[in-house]
C-alpha cells in the first residue's frame, strides 16, 4: 500500500453515479489531509493535455476532482500528483509521452510518494499498456476515456494498493453528470454535447479509443450551459467528433441545428462555438440555423482531409471534392463573412501527385481563413495501415511543405479585410508581450490585440481594428457613449 494505513470506511459505498464519486472525493479528502500533514505542506498536482479540445475539457474534470479533494494546481511536473491526459490521433503524439515520462522518474526518484497517472486516447490502446507495464514500471494508475469520471474512486484504489492501478474499458453507453469541474477560463468554457464517433474515417484511431457515438440529453446540456452562464461564462464552445450527428441515437430525437436553437436562447450566453463539423452531415437547416442566429460565431472549422474525390473514397469520408466545394458556396452564399477553416492530410496510401494536386486545387478555390495540415500517421489496426503503396517520406514532406506555403500565404492575404471596422471582441488574456495590451478573438475567431488592461478580461467590447500584422489586428476599445 502507498500509504501507513488504511482509513476505515462509513456506510455502504453507493452504487449510483455521480454520489458514489463524492463518496470516494469524501475518502480521498481525507488521505490527501494525513498524507500533506506527514509532510507539513499541501500536496501539488500537475495536470498536462495533449490533443484536442475534447481532451481539455476532460483535464477540467481532472482538475475539478483533484481540488476537490484537496490537491493545489502547479504548473511544475515536480509535483505530488502528475497525469498526462494523452492523445494517440498520429504516432508522433505517443513519442512525446513515452520521452516525458522519463524525464518524470527524475522527480519520482526524488519524491517517492509522487503519484504518476495516465489516461486519454492512448491507454485504449492494448499494445501501449503493455509497453508501460513493461518499461515503465513506475507509472501508479492507468485509464482510459470511457471511465474518466471515476477518477475519484480509482486514487483511493491508487492510494490504497501498491501495485500499478489499470482500468481500461472497451466502451460503455455510460454518461455520468455534475461532477466537479475546474474550468481554466472563468469566461469562456468548452461544453461536451456528444462523445465517441461512428464515422471510422479509414485513417482515423478515434473511433477505436472514443467508442461508439453518444449525445447528452439536451436539458442537460442547457442546465450545464446556464450554470455556466449564471457563473460569468458569455462564450461556449460545444465540443464532439462529429456534432452535426448528435442528437441521431437519443431517445427522443433530436437534431445539432434544433440543440443550437435552444442553446441561443439561453440568457446572458453571448457566444455559441462548435467543433467539429463533418462535411457529409452539414444540414441546410443548421445553415439556416447559423445565418438567423444572433449568437453563433461566424467561424466553421470543416476537415477537408484530402480534394481528391479517389482519395476521399478511400478515407471513407462521404463526400466528393465536388460535393464539398458545393456545401462551401451554400454556405458562403448564406454567410458571407463566415470564417473557414480545415484539417487536410498529406500522404494517405495510394496518393499521386494528381491527387495531391486537386488537394491544391480545393485549397486555391476555398481561400481558407487557415488550415492544418497534417503528414498522414499509421495507426495500427486502422484500415488505412494496411493499404498498399504507402507514400515514401521524402515525397510526403515535399507536398507537405508545398501545400503549407499556399496555406499560409492564402491565410496572411485573407488576414486584414476587417481593417478599418468596428467589432466586438471577447478579451481572454493579457498579452505576453507587451503589458499595455490585453488579447481576445472576434466572432470569426481572429485574434486582436487590444490597449487596455486586465479589468477587460472576460468581457465583449467593440474594437476598432485599426491594423493587421500578419495574423492578427491591433486595435482599441471604442467607447460606446
Ligand atoms: N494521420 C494524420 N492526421 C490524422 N488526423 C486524424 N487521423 C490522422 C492520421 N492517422 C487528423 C485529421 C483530423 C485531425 C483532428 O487529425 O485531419 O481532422
Ligand atoms: Fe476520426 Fe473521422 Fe471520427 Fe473525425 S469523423 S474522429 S476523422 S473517424
């Protein structure tokens, strides 16, 4: 055990969610208590993200539960408690774990009792649990995504057990609410409406280590929105893999444009964001929905993956080049000063120069606002892996390094046409640089740098955006008078 002694348990353990949790924060508390006594300080912990914004809200809970239990946040990994939240979308993203890991045993072997904790995308995978069962013996707890709300209960297993704690599930059809969360911003939040995904793109892990696709009811979406808002939030981010398919396997059935209807009317929300959209399921009612709507930011973040039709096929993504250059003109068309953005990936088995080409063509007609390009990764046990003619490295970093000019220079042509307006800006941070400024994001997601200090923090002002430097405005506060 990691601990002298066991505390003697109160009651039965309930069997229900969320208050079997609490039960287990209720005990937890009380370790943190004895063992930050022993040491005659309050015991730290370190919470790192890897990945997607999914991943980030998940961290919140993280945090929620550690503070909740007694643990105080810092930002160093020489810390009493460290997780890595991890991500496994392309091979590189696992590398990064297994080198930080190392490096955490320094501060393990000066601190013995320091807890190290890993969960996220990459513990679903059998071949990386097995690897750290081996090698890295000193890892104290793993889980996975699907049990992360049980996080309580299994540091309390951690805590009393002197062995490697591994809780990993398959999948579960389980979605468990209110349980503590720490949001980093007190203005703006990410709100999960959906988890897991269905589409299994031929490329993509996450169907593997997110499981199958299921959508929160609506009430308890609104309920959280608006405790959220009743708490100083005026932006949320509505975050799932594929959201314009939530709501197809609830009960009661229920569509993404409808759940925004009803999110707008939530009072005091003054931004609605959502990630991420695919293509194949962008309804016209939710471009109806976004062109009335007052409150939806003019920005849609739409993966491309690929411009080739041939190569779309492959990926298993549901739509044609032509198809997808359709939706952007209906959307365009309904939304002019829309912001789009995308994922595109370079080298997926079987690409040509040809196929790599209409990639540019699709680039050179939509204009994006910015992309992210990605070299095609591996992942084992995807169908992709097993395709013939994978693309060799150095053709792969040629068209990679091609397509990334484009994008980046589309992107700076694009960056500025708002010079000149005025524009509401959520301010979100001080800025790094220069003390005189606070930094915040315009509907279509642009950053501006503002003059003013820390007391605009969390607040919407209208700025005008006297200059673009590149990728992002300067400009000052206009006071409405
Ligand atoms: N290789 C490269 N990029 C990938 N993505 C997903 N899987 C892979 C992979 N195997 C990219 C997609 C997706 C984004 C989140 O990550 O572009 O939209
Ligand atoms: Fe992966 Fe495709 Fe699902 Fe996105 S939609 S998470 S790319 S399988």
């Amino acid at each position: 055990m990691r601990l002298k002694e066991k505390i003697s348990r109160t009651g039965d353990i309930p069997v229900m969610e969320p208050q079997r949790q609490f039960y287990f924060m209720e005990l937890a508390k009380q370790y943190v208590e004895k063992l930050s006594e022993e040491k005659g300080r309050p015991l730290t912990f370190c919470v790192n993200t890897f990945g997607c914004q999914m991943n980030a809200r998940d961290s919140e809970k993280l945090c929620g539960i550690l503070e909740n239990i007694g643990y105080v946040e810092t930002d160093s990994e020489n810390a009493d408690f460290v997780i890595y939240n991890t991500c496994t979308v392309r091979e590189n993203a696992n590398n990064k774990v297994y080198g930080r890991l190392g490096y955490l045993s320094g501060f393990k072997k000066r601190n013995p009792d320091m807890l190290i904790a890993l969960c996220g995308c990459m513990m679903q995978e059998e071949t990386v649990v097995e690897k750290l069962k081996q090698s890295y013996r000193y890892v104290d707890l793993i889980f996975g995504t699907h049990n992360i709300y049980k996080f309580a209960e299994l540091i309390v297993q951690c805590l009393e057990s002197d062995s490697m704690v591994i809780d990993i599930w398959k999948d579960t059809d389980q979605i468990v609410e209110d349980l503590p969360v720490d949001r980093k911003y007190s203005f703006k939040s990410g709100v999960n409406i959906m988890f897991g995904c269905n589409n299994f793109c031929s490329y993509c892990i996450v169907p593997y280590v997110r499981g199958r696709e299921r959508s929160r009811k609506p009430q308890d979406i609104i309920r959280e929105i608006e405790k959220l808002v009743a708490d100083g939030v005026v932006e949320v981010m509505l975050l799932g893999q594929n959201v314009n398919s939530y709501g197809k396997n609830l009960e009661e059935p229920m569509s993404f444009a409808k759940l925004l209807q009803e999110v707008e009317k939530i009072e005091g929300l003054e931004r609605i964001r959502f990630m991420t959209s695919h293509p194949k399921d962008l309804s016209d009612e939710l471009i109806e929905v976004m062109k009335q709507s007052k409150k939806i930011c003019r920005h849609l973040h739409l993966p491309l993956q690929s411009g080739s039709s041939r190569i779309l096929q492959q990926m298993n993504r549901h739509y044609d080049k032509e198809q997808y250059l359709a939706l952007v003109q209906k959307l365009r068309a309904a939304i002019p000063d829309i912001a789009l953005t995308t994922d595109i990936i370079v080298g997926f088995p079987g690409e040509t120069e040809e196929d790599f080409l209409e990639t540019m063509d699709v680039v050179e007609k939509v204009r994006y606002d910015s992309a992210f390009t990605f070299i095609y990764s591996k992942r084992t046990g995807t169908p992709a892996a097993t395709m013939p003619d994978q693309v060799p490295e150095d053709i792969i970093k040629d068209r990679f390094d091609r397509l990334l000019a484009r994008v980046q220079q589309i992107s700076a042509e694009k960056a500025g046409a708002l010079t000149g307006q005025i524009c509401d800006v959520l301010i979100e941070e001080k800025n790094g640089q220069d003390e005189s400024l606070v930094t915040g994001r315009l509907s279509n997601n642009s950053v501006v740098h503002v003059k003013g200090d820390e007391s605009l923090i969390g607040k919407i002002v209208p700025v005008h955006l006297q200059e673009c430097k590149g990728f992002y405005y300067l400009g000052e506060v206009v006071n409405e008078s």
